[in-house]
C-alpha cells in the first residue's frame, strides 16, 4: 500500500457549520457512462424515500465503474444541483484518497444500514 504524508489539518469549523451538510447512506442501483466524460459516470441512488442521479469522476479511477453498483455508500444530498457535462448531479459521492493521489475508495457503511441512514 502506498504511504501519504498527510495533508496539513484544514480550519477549524463550529458543530453548526457541519450540521448543516447532509450526509446519508445510499445504494448505488445503477451506474451509466456519460460517453462525452473522460471522467464522469451517472449514478441512480436509492436513498429509501427517493432516488437521485450522482455524477461520479470515477471512470479513470476504475478498471469496471460498474463494480459499484449495489454497494452502500456515503453521498451528500443537500449540495446545490451542479450542472456537468450536459447531466445535472444532485449530490456528491464520498470517497476516500482522490486528494491524496491515491486510488479512491468508497466511504461505507461497516455493515448494512437502511437506505436514507444519516451521518451523525
């Protein structure tokens, strides 16, 4: 496995300021390619009460992106709808190590939680 040197710790932020972000557990039911993307790839994400399509730059970080699909992951949901590549993203994946230069992982439940879960 290949070592980090960690990145400096960023500013210090109050509770309030995190709880403002929403952080739920979704499945990822289905990922698509964006053929025009290099990077991008659709998610459907299945959050309990509603699904959503997440764009995820993870095709160049994935032999298969499609190994996801039916796996828990970690999304958050109340960012403000992003418009890429002609697709409109309504949240963000949570993965670990794309800032460190490292391939990235999916942040995961430990083990299986309902769809919707939040983070907290």
């Amino acid at each position: 496995m290949k070592s980090i040197l960690p990145a400096p710790v960023k500013p210090e932020i109050s509770l309030d300021i995190f709880d403002k972000v929403d952080i739920r557990v979704g499945t990822i039911e289905r990922v698509e390619d964006i053929a025009k993307s290099k990077q991008l790839v659709r998610f459907t994400v299945d959050f309990g009460d509603h699904t959503r399509t997440i764009l995820a730059g993870i095709k160049q970080e994935r032999e298969n992106p499609r190994e996801v699909e039916g796996k828990q992951a970690l999304f958050i949901i109340n960012l403000k709808p992003r418009q890429m590549m002609g697709e409109v993203s309504q949240g963000m994946l949570l993965d670990i190590g794309y800032q460190d230069k490292i391939r990235p992982v999916l942040a995961v439940p430990e083990t299986h939680v309902p769809n919707g879960a939040r983070l907290g």
